[in-house]
C-alpha cells in the first residue's frame, strides 16, 4: 500500500458544483495533515492545513477521519479558478523532514 | 518578499555534463529539500537539509548531490546527468515542523 493515495482524476465539474476528493494515509501515526494545489507546471501551494477533526476556509472543508485513515477535501460552489491539481500530504512519521505527498487529484471546472 | 529562487528555471543538457540547479531562500528557514515530479509520481524527495553542514538522503537520492555551506543556500548538482533524470525538480524550504513548505518555481531539466 502506497504512504498516500489520492484517486488522480481528472474531475470535470460545471461551475456552482460541489465536488470532494479523497486521500488514504498508510502511517496512523500520523498527527498532521495537508492539501496543497498546484496550478500546471507550478510549484505546489499551501491551500490547508489539518490537525485535529477538519478544516473550514470559505468554500473549502477539509476532513480528517483518523480511524479510516483518510482525509478529504469538499470544494463547495466551484469556480473556474478552481481548476488545478490538489496534492495530499501527509508527514511521516518520526519527524517534519519527510513530507510525503500523494500523486494528485486533477479538477477541471468547466462553464 | 517571503521566496524561494531557484535556477534555471529550463535547462536542457547532454547525458554526462555536469550541472548545478541553485536554490535559495530568503526566510532564514533551517530546513530544505529536494524534489523530483514526474507523471503520476507525485513529489519524491531527493535530498533534504536540517542546517547547514547537515544533509541526508531522501527516497531517490541515487545521481544527485547537494551541499548546505550557507542557511539560505541548497544547490542540486547532477555530476553526470542520464536520460532518466530528466524531469521537473522543486526546493523547498520549511521554517519548523508541521508548517507550510515554501517551493520554488521549479526547474524543468531535460538530458538528451
């Protein structure tokens, strides 16, 4: 089993949608956890960050379910600048010098 | 400005020539890293630094070196590049544990 799995897309939404993807971590030890965006052929930015139950910026929530050992990440009322590709990454365990990151999710929000 | 730089930005070579991609950070950050992206890979990490003078190997360390002789400097050197490196490469750097990783543009390297 990979350290983290994402399911890679692409997913096509219309705008207004609301969309969610999933992320499944190996180590449960794991204690905290992030979703990234990158835009094509760009560095990766911080979106959130998830250290206990959930996350809630704006239009985005961020969920942690630690004994299924997955975290998600709901978009509500997709924009067009929503289209972008989401990186789960989660530490591993003994120390913050290995952050793992999943392979991505691809969103496209189309009009 | 809070900032990583890396460069270059492009960079095509030939298999064998020896080449350096610089990284530097403008936070006083003590951590960075390396890291390769390729298709449906993800980022793998390379080499990282806790401080200067202290590097170690990450997952795909095998054809890279780096150095850490100054905080705000990371340099990746390939000594003799091959086909296989080729690929889009990020530093990062993180000021403390379980915080935001800061990247740099990256750096699209192909080896023909």
């Amino acid at each position: 089993r990979k350290e983290v799995e994402q399911d890679p897309g692409p997913f096509n939404v219309p705008e207004g949608a609301t969309v969610a993807f999933n992320c499944t971590y190996s180590n449960s030890a794991s204690q905290s956890f992030f979703w990234y965006r990158q835009d094509c052929r760009k560095e990766p930015k911080l979106l959130m960050s998830v250290y206990s139950s959930g996350n809630e910026d704006g239009r985005f929530t961020a969920q942690l379910n630690r004994a299924s050992q997955y975290i998600s990440l709901l978009i509500r009322d997709s924009k067009l600048s929503d289209s972008a590709t989401y990186l789960c990454v989660v530490p591993r365990a003994g120390g913050y010098n290995k952050l793992i990151f999943g392979a991505g999710t691809r969103l496209a929000v189309h009009p | 400005e809070a900032q990583v730089t890396q460069n270059p930005r492009y960079l095509i070579t030939v298999t064998g020539k020896k080449l350096t991609v610089t990284c530097s950070q403008n936070m006083n950050h003590e951590y960075m890293s390396w890291y390769r992206q390729d298709p449906g890979l993800g980022l793998r990490q390379i080499y990282y630094s806790m401080n200067v003078e202290v590097t170690d190997k990450g997952d795909v360390p095998e054809g890279y070196k780096v150095s850490r002789k100054e905080k705000r400097n990371f340099p990746l050197i390939l000594e003799s590049p091959s086909p296989n490196q080729t690929s889009l490469y990020f530093c990062a750097s993180l000021g403390q544990m379980n915080t935001e990783a800061f990247f740099g543009q990256g750096t699209r390297l192909t080896v023909v």
